[in-house]
C-alpha cells in the first residue's frame, strides 16, 4: 500500500498535524471537519508547549520530543510561529529534579534578582523559580490553519462542514464513513475526533472511556509588555498572546455560582491586578469554558482498534503539546508499518478494545 487512502477525521490541532504529516509522506489524505479548523477545545486552549507539566509518567518519552518536533515543523513550515518565551514556574512544592537537566529540555533555577529581571512588573517575584527557557506557546488558531495548509500543499483534501455520522467496518474491506455531505471510503481512519470520539465509535460497541474535563481560558485586554514570560503558579497561568492580549487559564469546577466560570475569572483578574505592577487598567475581554478530551487514566490513547484495526484513534489530553510528535510518530506507524515504542504505553487495547 504505497499511498494508502486515509481519513482523519477532525481538524483540531491534532488531526491538522497527522494530516499534515502524513500528506508529506505521500498518503492520499482527506480531512472531514464538522465545523471549521480548530472550532473544538484547540479554539480555547491556552497553547502552552510544556514537555514537563504534570502528566503520568508513561506519556514523558512523548512529551519530551515536543520542543524538537516543534522546532523541526518551523523548519518545514515557514508560516508556523511560536513564541518561544521560556516559561518561568513557582509552586510551593517544587524542587530540583533529574528533569532540569534533561538534554534539550533544561530548567535552572533562578534567584530573586534574576526572575525580577525577567518579569520586571511582578510585585513580589518569589524567592525562586524554575525556568524552562527553551519552552513557549503558541496561536492555536493559526498552527492548526498553517497545518491545514501544509497538508493542502501536499494533496490533501480538507473537508469542512463534513461532520462523520457513521463508520461501517467489514473485516478488512476498506471502512465506509458515512458523513452528513456523502459517503468516503478509506484504507484507514484516524480518529482525532477529541471529546465526539466515544459517540462515533459506541455504534460500533466500542466504549471509550473518554470525559469531556472543563477548563477556563480567560482573554484580558492589558497594556503590551506587563508579562514577558509565560508564568505559572498556584494561582495563575499567563502570559501574552500574539495580539497582546493577555491569555490565563484556570481550572473549573461548577457551572455557575462561587466555583462557576464568571467568579473564577474574577477572581483571577484580582490576582493578575494583584501579582503585576501597571495592571490595575486591566480588563476582562471574554471567559470561554474549553472541554478537554480526558482520558480516564489521563494518557492519550493512540494506536489502532484491536477489534477494528483499520480505525486508528488519537484522542488525548495536552494535544498542543503532543500534536507534532504524535503526528510524526502516527505517520510512521501508517505508512511504515512500525511500532513507535513511545506510543506502546498509549494503545486503546488497555481499554480492552
Ligand atoms: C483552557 C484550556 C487550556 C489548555 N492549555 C493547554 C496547554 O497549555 N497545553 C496543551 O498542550 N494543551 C492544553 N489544553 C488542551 C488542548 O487544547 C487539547 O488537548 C487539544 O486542543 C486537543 O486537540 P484535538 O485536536 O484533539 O481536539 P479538538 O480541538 O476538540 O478537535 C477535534 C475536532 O473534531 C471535530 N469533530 C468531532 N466529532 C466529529 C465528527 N463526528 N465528524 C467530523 N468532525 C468531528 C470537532 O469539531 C473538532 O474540530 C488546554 C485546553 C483548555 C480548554
């Protein structure tokens, strides 16, 4: 099969990049989208590229090729842009770990004078923090586009407005999707669906133990330059998007009232107004709750289905992060026939399927 035909259904950050990936490798890729790129939770997301947040340790030797596929992708796509920051991280439990030293991911630890120098218009800079110069965040909007793009450039065709109603497999015959604009026919589907995978797949008796898991990205207008880095502490995530706004985000826990969206992001404007000199002229721009495709064991779930090895899911949590390694990686196991050793730890058949 030397170009094999592949459906990647959706156009979330993650589905751009194994579209992108695999239209460069000669596949004949079709990508169907129910809405338009990046509409699912890549719209919300705050796009850190954090390799070494907290994660279950069977994900690390995934995560920590994030920077050098990152790096590899502005290579290959000149249009691709990442702000590469560095993130400066203090939290009251943190210490020194084997992780600072890791090759191509180093963390130092830094004095009071040095993140004073480094975030200028924090009020109280913290005796010490972690800084991972070599991390940064991105657009998710435009990489999902640029993606997008670079897979078109290569053959593919991005469907939009194309929403996957149904998937029938037959023992090997190639899978027939049924969509809301016409039937495709394909070697292999790549669900990168996010949180509308279990629904596609439970027709077919497949239970994926995936949950939608609420977070809150917050947009505040603020003057450009109060936050240089991207800085995370107990209390905040932030740091300056390309328009020079100001992106935090914050964990949710109820619907509404003193827990809801509406008094977390109130809350956090306090503490930004708080945290940062010259941020009193701050302002609330909107407060959009984004759902996370979570794994119930919180490792991503990447591989072909046991019982339908023709369907191949990417579902996963940190997918900025991971979206250019998995890409690359998924790409070799379709079209190579390989079996990435990162990616044994993230099979669906622990799920029994
Ligand atoms: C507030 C917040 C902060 C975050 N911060 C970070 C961070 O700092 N770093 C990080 O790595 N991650 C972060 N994340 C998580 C990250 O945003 C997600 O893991 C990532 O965007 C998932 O991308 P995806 O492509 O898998 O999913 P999605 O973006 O949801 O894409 C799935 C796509 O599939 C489409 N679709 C669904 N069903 C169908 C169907 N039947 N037919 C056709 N199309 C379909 C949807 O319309 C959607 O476009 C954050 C998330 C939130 C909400």
């Amino acid at each position: 099969m030397n170009h094999p035909r592949i459906v990647v259904l959706g156009a979330g950050i993650v589905g751009a990049s194994i579209a992108y990936h695999l239209a460069r490798q000669g596949a004949e890729v079709t990508v169907l989208e129910q809405s338009s790129p990046g509409s699912g939770v890549t719209a919300h997301s705050f796009a850190w590229i954090n390799p070494l947040g907290e994660f279950p340790a069977a994900a690390r030797p995934l995560r920590t090729q994030a920077l050098a596929d990152y790096r590899r992708l502005e290579q290959e796509l000149p249009d691709l842009q990442i702000n590469w920051s560095g993130a400066l991280c203090y939290h009251p439990d943190d210490v020194p770990s084997a992780d600072d030293q890791q090759p191509g991911l180093a963390r130092q630890w830094l004095d009071q004078d040095r993140i004073g120098q480094l975030e200028p218009n924090l009020r109280q800079p913290p005796e010490r923090a972690r800084f991972a110069p070599g991390e940064g965040s991105l657009d998710p909007l435009a990489v999902t586009d640029c993606l997008l793009e670079g897979a078109r450039r290569h053959g593919a065709r991005i469907l939009l407005q194309t929403a996957a109603l149904e998937l029938q497999v037959q023992g090997q015959d190639p899978v027939r999707v049924i969509t809301s604009t016409g039937v495709h026919q394909a070697d292999h589907v790549v669900l990168a669906t996010g949180c509308g995978t279990p629904a596609l797949l439970a027709p077919l008796g497949i239970e994926l133990p995936v949950q939608p898991s609420p977070s809150i990205l917050l947009r505040l207008d603020a003057p450009p330059g109060l936050v240089k880095t991207l800085v995370s502490n107990d209390l905040l995530e932030i740091r300056e998007a390309s328009d020079g706004s100001l992106l935090a985000a914050e964990d949710y826990i109820d619907a509404q009232g003193p827990q809801g969206p509406q008094a977390i992001a109130e809350q956090a404007l306090a503490s930004i107004r708080q945290s940062f000199r010259g941020a009193e002229s701050v302002t609330l721009r909107s407060v959009e709750v984004g759902q996370r495709p979570m794994p119930v064991d919180q490792l991503p779930v990447i591989g072909p289905c046991h019982t339908h090895p023709r369907l191949y899911l990417a579902v996963m949590h940190a997918g900025v992060t991971l979206a250019p390694t998995v890409g690359r990686l998924i790409c070799q196991e379709l079209l190579q026939a390989r079996q990435c050793a990162e990616l044994a730890p993230c099979r669906p058949d622990r799920f029994g399927h």
